[in-house]
C-alpha cells in the first residue's frame, strides 16, 4: 500500500494543491482511504492529517468506509425519477444482493444514489468506478450484473455501455460551426489585445454559469490588479440538476474552450489556467488532456504561444462530487485540495482567488463564446439577443419531451417556442434554471429567456401534466440539504428543517399553522444564506406554495397542530426494553376533542 | 474629517480596513455576534450578526465599512430573524441549559437571552454527538459545539498548532482532533493553549473547574451580554 500512494504522491508532485487527485487516486485503488493512508499523505504532503480527514467527509465520492470494487453510484436527479429510476434501482440492489447505501458482504459491490450525473437527456444514468453509464434498463443491468459477478475488468465490458452522445438539436451563433483551433488567438494578437477585450465588451457577453456578471468587465478588473501573477479558470462544475450543456461542450468544442481561456489569460496576463471537471465528468478527463497535448504540440498552449511571447498552460483539476463546488469562491478552495466552503466576500476571486491571487473564473460556455467573439467581433454577437441579454444560450433540455438534448437559442426566444421545438405535450410547467432557477406554470410560457426575465444556466425540466409537482418540489429540497456544504447557520440548519417542514406536510401530518411557518423559514433561509445554494434552496417550495397553494392546502390535516415527529413510534425502544406491546404502551398522534 | 457610516441613524466614525463590527463596537453599538472574537481573523459563519446594509444583508463581522453606508442593526425583523438563527443552534445541537456547567458563562445562552428567545420553535434533531473526556484536564461535549470555528482559529492562530478543525458536509458537519486517535488526549493542545479557553459555549470545558463560581454569580447572571461584549471587545 505504501509503495502505491509514494508513486501517487511523487506523480502529483506532493503538492497540497493536488490532494483531491491523490485522494482520488487511493479511493480508487483501496476502495476507500485507510487511516495509513492519511497518515502518509499528511506526512508527505507536509499538511495536517485533519484536512484530509475534512477532505474525505466532504467530498460524496471518498469515503472512510470500504466500497465495492464495482462502486455503483445512480443517479437520484428528479429526471432520472420521471424515467423509473426508483423501480429501477431496486431492481439493480436485488439483482446485485445488496442494499442501497451499503456494500455487499464479500466485497465485490456498493450501490449508492448521487446528486444530478449530468446525463438527464439520456437517463436514468449512473457511475461505476467514475465512469457514466447512461440509459440504464433492465437488460443493461443484468448484463452489469452479470460482468460483475464473473469480475469482469471494465476496460472488457461493452464499449456501448459507456457511449455518452451529445443529442444537439438547435444550433445557433455558438454551435454552428466550430472555430479553426488557432483561429482566435490569431485574430486577437493581429487585432491587439486590447482592441480584442474592447469587443468582448461590445459583444455584451454576459457569464453563461447563470450570474450574468460581463465577462469584458471581469476580465479588465483581473488585468488591473497589482499584483501581477494571475490565473485563469474554466468551471466545468456542472452540477445544476438538469444541465449538461458543458459535458456536450467539452467532448466536442473542447478547443474553443480551450482557445477562450488562453485568450482571457492573454489578456489578464496569465500563465497558468485550470479547468476545473466535476468528478462526474470522468470521462471525459483522458481526451482533454490529449487535446492539451495536441494545442501544446501546434504552439498554442505552453511557451511563447504563436511566437508572440505569452506563456500560459492548463491543467485539468477534477472534482469528486460537490455541489457547492460549482460556486466560484468554493471552487477556488477546492483547487486548492480543501474542503469546498465558499469564501467571504469582498474580496472577490478577481482581485483575491486562486491562492489569494486575481483570480478570473468563467463558465466553459462563455469562454467558448468569446473565442467565437475574437474571430467573428463583437457586434456579431450582439446584433442577436435583447437589450440586456447580448447573444445566445446554450440550454440543456430534459424531461417530458420527446427529443432531450442540447438547445442553442438567441436570448428573447419564448418558452412556448422552446417547448415546441423539443416536442413537449400537455406540460405543466418548467423549471428553468435547475433547482436554484425559477418554476414557470403553463400560464407562463410567454416569459422568454434572458436576464431580464428568465435567467439560466441552461437547465431545462419540463414537466408534465401527469407529474406530481410537489414530489418535484421534495425532491428539490432533499438535493439542497444533501448538498450543503454546512458553513453558516441558517443553510445548514435551515435546509434540513426545510426538508424536514416540507415532508411533514407532504407525508400528511401538516396542520393549519404548518405553511405559515414553512413559508417563515422559506424567507429565513433564502435572506440569511452565506451563498448562492442557501439563497436559493427555498426556491422549490416557494415558487410552488405561490403557484399551487391549493395543492399544499389538500393535504393539511383538519386540526389546530400536529407535532412534527411521531409519538408512537418514539415509544417504539421503551416498547422493546419492557417488552410490552399491549394497548396502554401505544399513544395516540392527536388526542380527539 | 473622519469618514463615517451610519447605523440606526446615528453616524459611527470609522478607519480604513475595519468591518462594520469593529467599528460598531468601538462606538459603543452592540451587534450579536457568537462566531465572531476580535483577537481573530472573521468567520461569517454564525450569521448572527447580520446587518441591512443599504438594503442588503450582510455580516457585520467580515463586510468592510465603507463610506455612506446606512445600515439597519436594531430592527424587529433583523431581531427576529437572529432569535430563529439562534433557535437553529439549540435545535441542531443537544443544548441542555439547566444542566450544563457553562451556564451563565455561556454566549450562546447569553445571545438567546438578548434575543427573548423562551423556546426552541424548530424541532430537535437528537443529534448523536459524543463527549471526549479522555484528556486529564479538558473535555470536549460535542453535543454542544456550535461549529464557531474559534478553537480552530485559536489553536491555529494564537497557539502555532492545529488542534482542532472542522469536517463533515452540511448537517453532518463536526469537529475534529488533531491527533492519530482522533482523541484530545493524544494531540498536542494543553491547559494554556488560547483554544482551550476560547469555546462561547460548554463545548470545550477545563475539568475540575465547573462550579467554582456558583450559578448566580456568573458573567451573564451580573450583565446582560451586549454590555459583556462591549466592555470586553471595545479596543
């Protein structure tokens, strides 16, 4: 064991900013991370052994615990749900004889959910070893069940099975075609520098992670800083249930991604860029750092770029399944192989980022497009779109359609024509944005994209009519508490007391005074939350109780109060140390008047 | 001519550098705070102490004054909402006042007095937390840690160790050891170390010391805590 994690630790340099690879690499090989194996790292990496303790028990895919040598993760996103994957996963856990959530006694398996995979138009998807397998079903888990069984080395299993496709169905501006690798950076040093980031502004090029902060603006306050050692990173984070637009852009843009971020460190002044790749997206890991290697071969990565004296490089950072890792400042940490926990602010990543220096972090959409904005100008870009949504937006369409997948639309465009275009029937309604968007009813689909009405990161469900919206609702709420990252009091609390508020009114044991305080708690939550991901974890319940109250009305109960946990079956270990089980060892939930 | 913000209607001079706290405290304005120690770097993370400023929520304790600020501290809403905040505490927590040897020392017990807080409001969550009673003059009741980070920043900062530190996601968030037992025992804090003294609340607990000044005459029995504060954090 010890020989394996030193070449690990000798492969990564020792270097504390690359624990999570080092982690990755001995939960991989060890199924878990032994306690020799924190001792070493700590010794070696010269950091506390608490920070690989913290590391591990952040991070949904390390673990203290022995997994299986087949670790099986499925996917728990509201998607997967509409395509069976509860049936489905029980099925998997009794064709495998092993409970949910556990490993199985000789070792060789462990079935457990995860957050949103990033496969929602070609679900219910699920991870071995890392590794995506979309569109599970029945025949394809006994064919999964039976390789494991006979111990099959993944690199034998049907190649199929790990096919990701890239399901684009609306190309515009962006997707159309692809830029000549070269083609931007070329115009940009022909052009100047400056007169370059001066169409990036013109272009009105908006960040595409759903913030909408301008990106020209951002990169010009990175490029001011005094201190000149600066970074440049890519959020390739996707964890919004229900996107995967990057995913369809990394496999194959990857070049314009690649080119956007060498034009940003070339204007910021940068040498060293990140893409920081969610876990999920394991995939994808090898063929972007052949596509490295081959910039880096034609002269467009590494020493004197195009002979124009830059220097700058990428390395690839991957994620092991955190949410909260897709907010700038907790990705930041992360790359630095801690514990994903957004930063305070001021100062912001621009001025104070990756270890403390000006930092610029874009979504991958939007350094693609502004390598487009490079080659075609500014005014390409801007001439489509509205007023305050310059361009196109590339959405990630699932759910109750018939043609999921990839969706480049100008902004403006209405919800109604999007809906058409996908082939969706009787909706009743979409959630634009993903959990942390907005819910639109059918009465609403004149809205239009942009950020001026319906702002998104490109996360698309839609749901229809024969859906139960407050299961949605649940399962929204369930996600936001799983995935807080703990760091202030009313997110970590607060999501858990929202889950925990919103079951008892869903499970039947709300009363008259339950929505007032749900709603209370609603406000408490999305007012005093550190982040992003506490400021919108009510969202679900509270675009449901304005749009639906009548549904939450249906399901109170008929009396004044009903407590919030279940008096019998508290009694239920006081029954087993007496053994008695007779009537007078029984309450009653609410006695009746 | 100093520059100044104003709080509440009152105009609070204030230096460059300093957040709204500092110079809240050294105009004599409380601000409720648990997570917050001036002899630290700011944590933010209580959310106790936050403030409208210019119509925005922030935290008092790591947000910059700058000038022009007008800022809400005392108002029914911001009161209320701090009440709930504190209420999330006990309730994620085993925090049994009555029975616990801090009482009347204790900061959390002292903000939820300040606040009117007479219940708990949220339901439990009967945490299983353990105690660490295996040092010979320390003891950490986890049960009743609220996650303030100050042992952290404390034994980092102040003591040149690292004692203590936080792990776990979301609600399954906790404090850790230092040591290869994971145990207080086995790693190097000792009885003089700032860590050991800093806990607002009965986490962590000096053995054999409880009850030497009797309930009655502790700190928040003689002074509400926004005087304690103010008297102790005033610079």
């Amino acid at each position: 064991m010890q020989a394996y994690i030193q070449a690990q630790i000798d492969k990564y340099e020792a270097a504390p900013v690359r624990l999570l690879h080092i982690l990755r690499a001995i939960q991989s090989e060890f199924q878990h991370i032994p306690p020799e194996a924190i001792e070493q790292v700590a010794d070696s990496l010269n950091i506390p052994r608490t920070q690989i303790i913290s590391v591990i028990e952040f991070y949904g895919f390390l673990s203290h615990d022995r997994q299986g040598k087949y670790q099986i993760f499925v996917s728990d996103s509201i998607t997967d749900h509409m395509l069976g994957k509860q049936n489905l996963m029980i099925y998997f856990a009794q064709q495998l004889k092993v409970n949910i959530g556990e490993l199985r006694a000789d070792g060789l398996v462990s079935l457990n959910n995860t957050s949103c995979t990033g496969m929602c138009d070609q679900g219910p998807a699920g991870l071995i070893n890392g590794y995506a397998l979309p569109r599970l079903d029945r025949p394809k888990i006994d064919a999964i069940c039976q390789l494991i069984e006979q111990q099959t080395s993944l690199e034998d299993w049907p190649t199929d099975f790990f096919e990701v496709a890239d399901n684009i169905y609306r190309i515009d501006l962006l997707l159309k075609e692809q830029i000549t690798p070269g083609d931007a950076l070329k115009a940009s040093y022909q052009r100047g520098l400056t007169e370059t980031l001066t169409e990036v502004d013109i272009s009105g090029l908006r960040g595409r992670g759903g913030a909408g902060f301008k990106t020209a603006m951002k990169w010009r306050f990175c490029s001011e800083e005094a201190e000149t050692e600066r970074y440049v990173v890519c959020n390739a984070d996707e964890g919004e249930p229900g996107t995967f637009k990057d995913r369809v852009l990394l496999n194959s843009y990857a070049h314009q991604v690649f080119e956007g971020m060498t034009l940003c460190a070339s204007i910021i002044g940068a040498q060293q860029g990140f893409i920081y790749l969610r876990g999920e997206y394991l995939h994808l890991y090898e063929k972007l750092n052949a596509i490295l290697a081959e910039r880096r071969q034609s002269g467009l990565l590494g020493e004197n770029i195009l002979n124009q004296g830059v220097n700058f490089d990428i390395e690839i950072r991957l994620g092991l399944g955190a949410y909260i890792c897709g907010e700038e400042s907790a990705l930041i940490e992360s790359l630095e192989g801690k514990r994903g926990i957004p930063r305070n602010r001021p100062p912001y990543p621009v001025s104070q980022g990756y270890l403390n220096k000006p930092t610029v972090v874009n979504n991958v959409e939007t350094f693609m497009a502004a390598a487009k904005i490079a080659i075609q100008g500014g005014q390409w870009f801007a001439d489509v779109g509205t007023k305050q949504s310059d361009g196109t937006k590339i959405l990630s369409i699932s759910g109750d359609c018939t043609k999921p997948g990839i969706y480049e639309y100008p902004f403006g465009t209405k919800i109604s024509q999007i809906l058409s275009d996908c082939d969706a029937k009787n909706v009743l309604g979409v959630q634009v944005g993903g959990p942390s968007g907005n819910f639109i009813s059918n009465q609403e689909f004149d809205r239009v994209l942009g950020f001026e009405d319906l702002a998104t990161g490109g996360s698309f469900i839609i749901f229809n009519q024969t859906r139960n919206i407050l299961e949605v609702a649940k399962n929204f709420t369930h996600f936001f508490a799983h995935e807080s990252c703990g760091f202030c009091t009313p997110c970590r609390v607060g999501t858990s007391l929202l889950q925990k508020q919103f079951d008892k009114i869903v499970d039947g044991h709300g009363s008259a005074g339950d929505i007032a305080a749900l709603e209370e708690l609603c406000q408490l939550v999305k007012n005093h939350s550190h982040c992003g991901l506490g400021q919108t974890a009510a969202n679900p319940i509270l675009s449901t109780l304005q749009r639906y109250p009548e549904l939450y009305q249906q399901l109170l109960k008929k009396i004044s109060y009903e407590p919030g946990f279940d008096l019998d079956a508290s009694l239920e270990t006081a029954r087993r140390l007496t053994n008695r089980d007779d009537a007078n060892a029984h309450l009653v939930q609410v006695e009746e008047d | 001519m100093s520059k100044t913000i104003n709080i509440d209607g009152k105009e609070i001079p204030f230096e460059e550098g300093q957040t709204i706290i500092e110079a809240a405290t050294e105009a004599g304005v409380y601000i409720p705070h648990l997570c917050h120690n001036p002899d630290y770097t700011p944590h933010g993370s209580c959310k106790l102490c936050t403030v409208k400023v210019n119509g925005r929520n922030c935290s008092a304790c790591t947000f910059p004054a700058e000038e022009g600020q007008e800022i809400l501290n005392n108002s029914k809403d911001l009161e209320q909402d701090r009440k709930r905040i504190t209420q999330m505490l006990f309730v994620e927590g085993n925090h049994f006042c009555p029975s616990c040897e801090k009482t009347g020392n204790c900061q959390l017990q002292g903000v939820a007095y300040h606040l009117d807080m007479h219940d708990n409001h949220y339901p439990h969550f009967f945490a299983n937390r353990e105690m660490d009673a295996s040092h010979p003059d320390i003891l950490i009741d986890h049960n009743r840690c609220i996650f303030c980070n100050l042992c952290v920043r404390a034994s980092q900062e102040k003591d040149d160790k690292n004692v203590f530190a936080i792990s776990g996601r979301g609600i399954n968030k906790r404090l850790i050891i230092n040591s290869t037992s994971g145990k207080l025992k086995d790693s190097d804090i000792s009885l003089n170390d700032c860590a050991t003294h800093i806990c607002p609340t009965g986490a962590i607990l000096i053995k054999r010391t409880g009850y030497q000044v009797p309930i009655g005459e502790r700190i928040y029995d003689k002074q509400k805590i926004d005087q304690v504060a103010l008297a102790k954090e005033h610079k």
